[in-house]
C-alpha cells in the first residue's frame, strides 16, 4: 500500500488533528485518511434528500421565533 510523508504541519492543525482523531477513537493516521476521503470523495444527495434535511429543520424552529419587526430592528441597530 502506497504511503505518504507529510511534512511542515502548522501546530495547531496537528492539534486539532489529534484532537478529532482522539474523539472518533482513531490514530492520527486514519483520521488524515478519513479527511482525505471526505474530501475527495464527497457523498453525493440528490435534492429531493436536501430538501427533506431542509424542511426537518425548519420543521424545529418556532414560526414566531423571530419576527418582522425584530429583523426590522436589528438592521436599523446596525446602522449609524
């Protein structure tokens, strides 16, 4: 199996490397392959599924939640 050096890593992305890897219980190695995967082979939904994700989480938020005149607000607070 083909292998890869990878040289010159930035300490905090090694970090952060370690850190996922340690959370999905995998060495360092397999997460950098996980990532590579994701990456390079990313899973492909139709828009019917996206659609299905969308209307899921709309289906969570409260309709009064935010309204009108709190989007109205918000704009003109930012505004000098």
């Amino acid at each position: 199996m083909p292998a890869i050096t990878i040289k010159n890593i930035p300490e905090d992305l090694y970090l952060e490397l370690k850190h996922v890897a340690e959370q999905h219980h995998r060495s360092i190695n397999s997460e950098v392959i996980m990532c590579l995967k994701r990456s390079l082979f990313p899973v492909k939904i139709t828009t019917e599924e996206r659609l299905n994700s969308v209307r899921s989480v709309r289906a969570q938020i409260a309709p009064d939640l935010i309204t009108g005149k709190d989007i109205e607000q918000a704009i003109n607070e930012g505004r000098p």
